[in-house]
C-alpha cells in the first residue's frame, strides 16, 4: 500500500481538475478570441497605438485617475514607477523603501535594481496586509522615504489611516494595486490612495490581456516621465507643447528629435492585441468583479472553521482573484493540501510567502533580520484557492465541503 507523499503525488497527477485558479484566457472566452481575431486581420498596425491610447483614457476613467499609462507587464509597470520617481528626483538612490512583506518578488526588485533600500514591513494575520500599528512599529526604528505598499490578494488594512500617517510623517505613499482591480475600501477604489499605483492584467488576475499592466496618477509630472521610461526615454508620446519645451530646453535640432533620449529609461511597451484586448475585456469588468464579490461572500463560511485564522479585512467590496486561507497549526495545511488534492483544487501559496526568505533578497541583503512573525506564520500556515468569476454554484458548494469540515487524510489510505 502507498502511504503519505506518495499517495498524495499520485492522486495529484491523477485527479481531474475541477476547480483550476482560473478557468479561461479572457471572461467570454470563445466571443473575445473570435473578435481578437478580426482584430488582427484587419489592424494595420500591431505595435503600440490607438487602441492603446483608447484604453489609458477609458481605464483612467473607470479607476477615476487622471492618467494612465499601460505597460507590457504589471511588473514593467512597477519597474517603470521606480524609474520614474527616480528619474524625477522624487527618490534618490539610498532612500529607504518599505513594503509589504508579503507581496510579488517585482514589487521589492525594482527597488533593489535602482539602488534603494527595500524595507520590509511585517503584515496583520486578519487582513494579510501592512496596518497602521506594523508601519508604525517600522518608523519606530526607521525612517522610509516611501511605503510601496501591496494590497494583497482584494484586501487592505486601514488604508485612510495609513495614508494619514504616511502625510503626517511626509512618506511617498504608493499603492500595487495588482491583485485588488475594483476591491473598495471606505467606497473608494483601492489604487486611489497613494500618489501613484500599479495595475496588472495578467491573465490569472482580475481582467486579462494575455499580459500587461498600468500606472495610474493624477500626477502630470509623472505621467510625463512615465511615456518616457516606457519608450526608451524619447518624448515622442508626449503632448505637442512638452515635446517642443523639454526640446528647447536641449537644444535639439527637428532632425534628431525623434531619436533623442532624455533619462534611463526601458521598452516596455504594450502591443495594439494588449490594448484591444483591454478595451474588449473592460466592458465585462464591473460583472465580474460583483461575481467575485458574490463569490467572496459565500466562501467566508469557510473562516468558520475553528481550525483556521479569521481574515476579516473591513472592505465596502472585496474583488479578490484568490481566495487565503490561514491555518492555525502547519498539520491542518498539509491536510488541507491533501484534501485539494482529493477534490481537485488547484492551490497556491500565499503570494511568494515572506519576501526577506526569497534567495534573491538573501543575496542582496544577507544581514536582513527584521522581525516579520505575521508574515512567516501566513507563509507556513497559508495557502489560497482561486476565486474566478466562472465559478459555478456547484463549484462554491464543493470549496466549501472541502474546507468546512475537518478530514483527516488517513481516511484516503
């Protein structure tokens, strides 16, 4: 008889996945990749252009920004914010960064890749995400130039407060607002409290363009310096008065305009099948974030469970592409695990767990020791099942049998 691992490897590969993370590429998938297909027929161009312009002006609108910028990755995207402020000497290289302990590895390599000092900052059991009292026990012991801080997976602390202490204490609040698409807290849209967020439309996130992402401010200064980083620091997409300003200022001749560059800067940009497929994914969005919400709402009897940690973020709507779950003790994760196997759930860990025990971060910071105890107990304890807006009734009821009752996994020896 197989026992253990062993079994559990097995009955992996061998069962029928019912509940994958994500079911399809796109929401209505068969209509999307038929008029994705048109599209490509008849676009004469596929580089960046008009349709990309369309869906910075119609995202702006519907996040309630002044600008956008799309990228080509959620990560450029963070990537290109750090480069930017930078740039604009916003930051300087040497300034202290804090963020969420629990987050994606591009949100911290941006700052190490552009010579700032990542500060990690430890996270609430209840809400997975940096509150006012971690922050404030940070800047007991150290003082940030900025807080890049993650809202994880839909979710947020007391993000007024945070955005509160960050002025009083005159901390860049910056928000990545990758996993949070359309979640509220207070009635305003996560990616509205900081200067400037992030956005990614991965296809595993909340609204897909295959890959790609955004920035989004009210800033005009940045949003400027953001067309640049983009483009590999030229002004071309700019608007014609800065174009003719930041010229003059150079001195640079008409002939040599277009190939003139002004700062560091990337390719990072989106393709015309990114931005059609943003413009075509965009209409179905407010739907699907209310069937995530719905979603979110009958799998919170899960946390009923005694044997797991209740996470209660006060959110006004929760648009979380992932469903946490926390356990108490790491016994109650590896059966858990076992019964996702046993069902057919496709899970995850908690993000990439704590950041500070990533190999990249130990390479470049080896001396690290901040105290992160919330952080290492999601990690060890944690994991999340995919929460999409395809999920049928019988599939809620089946993640909730799964994990409302406790199952010990000699049952399936």
């Amino acid at each position: 008889m197989i026992i253990g691992e062993k079994l559990g490897d097995i009955i992996y590969f061998l069962a029928q996945m019912k509940i994958p993370l994500i079911k399809s590429t796109f929401y209505k998938e068969k209509e999307t990749k038929q008029a994705l297909c048109d599209f490509i027929m008849k676009a004469p161009k596929l580089s960046m252009g008009e349709q990309c312009a369309s869906f910075e002006q119609k995202f702006s609108l519907w996040q309630g920004k002044k600008y956008c910028v799309m990228f080509n990755s959620g990560s450029s995207a963070n990537l290109a914010l750090i480069q930017a402020l930078l740039n604009l000497s916003i930051l300087s290289k040497g300034d202290y960064v804090g963020f969420s302990s629990i987050t994606w590895a591009t949100n911290v390599m941006p700052l190490i890749q552009n010579s700032l000092i990542p500060i990690p900052i430890d996270v609430e059991i209840s809400s997975l995400n940096i509150s006012p009292d971690t922050l404030s026990n940070t800047l007991a012991h150290t003082n940030i130039k900025a807080l890049f801080l993650t809202n994880v997976l839909g979710f947020s602390d007391d993000i007024v407060a945070i955005r509160k202490l960050c002025s009083e204490k005159n901390i860049l609040l910056l928000e990545d607002n990758c996993e949070s698409l359309g979640s509220e807290y207070n009635g305003v849209k996560l990616g509205n409290y900081g200067f400037a967020s992030t956005f990614s439309f991965f296809v595993g996130h909340h609204m897909s363009t295959i890959e790609g992402g955004a920035v989004c401010t009210d800033d005009d200064h940045i949003n400027s310096e953001l067309l640049k980083v983009r483009s590999h620091g030229w002004d071309r997409q700019l608007e014609k008065t800065e174009r003719f300003e930041i010229r003059k200022k150079h001195g640079i001749k008409e002939i040599n305009a277009g190939y003139t560059f002004y700062d560091l800067a990337y390719n990072i940009r989106p393709t015309e099948i990114n931005g059609f497929l943003g413009l075509n994914q965009l209409q179905y969005l407010d739907e699907t974030i209310n069937k995530r919400q719905n979603n979110f709402e009958a799998l919170k009897s899960i946390y009923n469970n005694p044997l797991f940690e209740k996470i209660s973020p006060k959110m006004t709507k929760n648009s979380n592409f992932a469903f946490p779950i926390v356990c108490k003790k790491t016994e109650t994760k590896k059966e858990c695990i076992f019964k996702s196997h046993i069902a057919g759930i496709e899970i995850r860990p908690i993000l990439s767990g704590t950041m500070t025990s990533q190999p990249f971060f130990k390479k470049y910071f080896p001396r690290q020791k901040a105290k992160l105890p919330n952080s290492q107990y999601i990690s060890d304890n944690g994991f999340y099942f995919g929460n999409n807006p395809e999920l049928t009734d019988a599939n809620v009821a089946l993640l909730i049998k799964t994990f409302s009752q406790k199952i010990s996994a000699h049952n399936y020896v």
